[in-house]
C-alpha cells in the first residue's frame, strides 16, 4: 500500500500523486500483476451508471438505476484497517434523489459539492459536508455527460441526449446562464473540460464525433478527434477523455477498439488535427451492448482502462515511447499507429457487463461499476481483510455461466418477480440473475453475428486474467 512518504502534491494538476519512487513501485506492480485485490460496495438496489472520484482523491461518488447518490470516503469507507471498522463505518447517501436513472456525476475542481444528471433532465448540486441539495436546474432532456471546470467551482458543462452541449455558471441567484457550446447535432453522449486549457471543451456527438470546441467560439469546432462511424444505422455511442496533462485523449465507442490520440501540435486547436497514435484490443474485449466509458490510470497515465461487456475490466499499457516527443511527432507523421492486441490486466468478478471504471492516484485504486449492482474497488495491494482475491493467476474468480435466451424468457433466473421488494441480499441476488440475463440475452444475439463469439464464449466460461510483463512497443 501506498504510504504518505510515497505521495507529494502536485500543484500543477492540483492533486495528490506517488513519489518518483511510489509511481516505479506502482507501475511494475501493475504491469507483474494478474488480477487484483477487490472490495466490493454493496449499497445500490439497481444498475450503478456513474462513479467518480474527487480530484483530491478523498471521496468516491457512485449513483444509477435506483436514483439514489451514495459518497463514499476512500479512507474511512474503503480502505478501513479492520473488519470491525467496516461494519461500523457507512457512506453517506445525498439527501435528494433523482426522479429517474442517474448517468453522470462530477465533482466540482475544490471538491466542495457533487453535480449529478440524469434521465429525468435535472442537473442537482450536493454540499459534500451535509450532503444537502444546494441548488437544482431543470431541463427538457436526458443529461448524458457532466464535466466541471478545471478551475471554476461555480462553472460546469453537460451533454444533452438532443445534441446540445451547453455550459452553465451556477453563481447567478436565480436561473443559472446557459451558453450553448454545440447545438444542431444529434445525441451528445460526453463532455470534458481541458485539465490546463480552461477555454477548451471535448464532446461527443452522435453524428459528429469526438470534436474540440474553444468556448470562446462556441458552435465552431476547432478539431475532429474522432469522426463517428454507425454500424446498421446505430449510435457508435462514443465516450473520451483527456489524460492528465491534455496532450492525448482516449476514445472508446461500441463496436471500436480503445484509440489514443495525440492532441499535441503547433496549434492544438488546428483543425483536423489529432492522429491516431495507438489502438487497443483482447481476446476478452468486446463492445457492443452498452456505452462505455474510459479512463487513463497508473503514475503518469502509463495504462488506459475501460470496461467490456465479456464482465470484466480490462487495462492497457500504452506503448513505450509515446511520452517522448520526438518519437510521438514521428508516429504522428508518418501516421504510425501502434498496435496493443493484450490487455496487461484483466479485472473479473462482476456479474455483468463493466460500464464505469476509475482510477484513484493517491492509492492506486481502481474503481468499476456497471449492470450489477456492486461496485468493486481494485488495488495491487492488500488492504485488509475486506479486500478478497489477490495478485496471481490463480485468485482471479471463475466467471459465472451464461444464462442462455430461453431462460430469461421461462424466468428460470431465480424467480425475481416472486421475491418481493427490498434491498437484502436475496432480492439484490435475484435482481442481479434477472439483469445479468437479459443482457446475456442481448448479448449472445450480437456475439452471433461478430467473428469475437468464440473469444465472448471462453471469456464467460472461465476466469481469462491474464498479464504481460512486456511493454509494447511504438510501430511505424
């Protein structure tokens, strides 16, 4: 574990990170490791659609299908030294609800107050001290993307499922400004404020794609990261994020291998600019039932993460090389795109599909939510009795058996409708069998016609944690 010796405060990235010597120990841990210690939280009775850590890495937000906002403290709620301690600590749940499924949450940059957004159109603000609603702001449509500004507390965006991406200033006393940054589009599924460029925002959009917008000029794109791509006329469903410094971005989308850009040229705002520098792929990869998000995680952003509807969590490590400028310019030019076909650590455990995944600096956390109601939290190391499992082949949890169609449709899934309301384990049980086969069912009629059945039929059958102690390498 991590100790407070080994963590410095970055002024820069207003964050705590490991020490020079934390972040070698953390990286090759991660990179020697095949599977991880896990924690799991179990508060929600639904689908958990959001999770988020703060930028101080104190807390962790979680919220989804049963409208409730659950704030966890990282250091009282999760990393408690004894079981003891567990049992007596709980989160604190935010004391208003959405009317509907949460889907995005964001903490403001001074971790002063949690945004949440949802299905029901309304973007509310939290006090993380009396987890009382400080204000709430209402709109005509599904919130989609949150993103809060790397500077402002009082200034965040969001992305709307009409295709607006609007930024709002909730310091106005009654109803807060709204500036429209992109309007005209289809579906907006992401929005993400530059870590050091606070004038620049990156969306995405169902007809666009990913795209840089300069606030300042709102409604002109300034550079296509991505451009989108439908696959029989549906939404590739796209997600991104910058890593910590705003120099590449991570694109992740249904039916798309994970692609880093390089975002770093004379004027980054140049139109048409970004390149390609590296995609990723797995034999236990596979998107095509649900949005996924994605992140970058480890010291110094040395892996990239998302998640996969085969159950698990998967992380990359990005090509050597590509912190280099001169090696990345190259690979830019001369469009090398470099090729990262194994994930260095696949995360099983979830009972369903992995939507959410999150990286904590400060202790080398690693978070991950999604259909199943649990949310499990991943360390390379052993904090305590709570967290089971381990780092070697060998502790990685067989995967459960696929429920098959007509199961779902006999109700041969442990008879949810029969087992009444609540929230103890027989009905969380239940409700998670009902879950974990109807996307099974959606699933299996997808993976029928992708040339990754074979991959998604192993993957489900047994626990596929794999590692690699090699870094790959920069082609081209």
């Amino acid at each position: 574990m991590l100790t407070p010796k080994d963590l410095q405060f970055n002024k820069d990235l207003r964050k705590y990170e490991p020490s020079q010597y934390g972040k070698i120990f953390l990286r090759n841990k991660l990179r020697s490791s095949s599977h991880l210690y896990v924690k799991s939280l179990s508060q929600h009775t639904g689908s958990v659609n959001a999770i988020e850590f703060d930028s101080k890495n104190e807390f962790l937000a979680s919220g989804g299908d049963d409208t409730s906002i659950i704030l966890w403290n990282i250091e009282r709620d999760i990393l408690v030294a004894d079981s003891s301690s567990s049992s007596q600590s709980s989160p604190t749940r935010m004391s208003e609800r959405h009317m509907s499924n949460i889907f995005a949450l964001q903490f403001d940059c001074q971790s002063r107050s949690l945004i949440s957004a949802g299905n029901d159109g309304i973007i509310f603000l939290h006090d993380l001290c009396t987890g009382q609603l400080i204000r709430g702001m209402v709109r005509t449509r599904s919130v989609l993307g949150l993103s809060s500004h790397p500077c402002n507390p009082a200034v965040l965006a969001a992305a709307f499922s009409d295709g607006r991406v609007i930024q709002y200033d909730t310091r106005a006393a009654e109803r807060p400004p709204a500036m429209p940054i992109l309007t005209d589009c289809l579906m907006a599924t992401c929005v993400a404020y530059h870590p050091t460029d606070e004038h620049l925002v990156m969306a995405a959009t169902a007809d666009t794609g990913v795209c840089l917008v300069d606030v300042r000029q709102p409604m002109q794109l300034c550079k296509i990261v991505e451009r989108a791509a439908a696959r029989n006329g549906d939404s590739c469903s796209l997600n991104a994020c910058f890593d910590s410094t705003g120099s590449s971005a991570l694109v992740v989308g249904r039916c798309r291998c994970p692609a880093l850009y390089s975002l770093t040229t004379p004027d980054q705002r140049d139109f048409d600019s970004a390149s390609q520098i590296a995609l990723f792929d797995d034999a236990n990869y596979y998107s095509s039932c649900t949005s996924k998000s994605c992140c970058f995680a480890g010291p110094d952003d040395a892996f990239v993460a998302t998640g996969s509807d085969s159950c698990q969590a998967l992380l990359w490590q990005r090509p050597s090389g590509l912190d280099n400028p001169a090696i990345r310019d190259h690979a830019v030019r001369g469009r090398g795109v470099a090729q990262v076909d194994k994930a260095c650590l696949t995360l099983t455990g979830h009972q369903s599909i992995v939507n959410q995944v999150r990286y904590c600096p400060r202790f080398g956390l690693i978070a991950s939510s999604g259909v199943d109601l649990t949310v499990r939290v991943w360390s390379p190391f052993s904090l305590g009795p709570d967290f089971s499992g381990g780092v070697n082949p060998c502790d990685a949890p067989p995967q459960r058996q696929v429920h098959t169609h007509s199961e779902f449709l006999s109700g041969g899934v442990g008879g949810f409708l029969g087992s009444g309301a609540g929230n103890g384990p027989a009905y969380r049980s239940a409700k998670e069998k009902l879950l974990s086969a109807y996307f099974d069912s959606l699933l299996q009629k997808d993976v029928c016609s992708s040339n990754k059945s074979s991959n998604f039929s192993e993957s489900s059958s047994s626990s596929s944690a794999s590692s690699s102690d090699e870094e790959p390498a920069l082609s081209g």
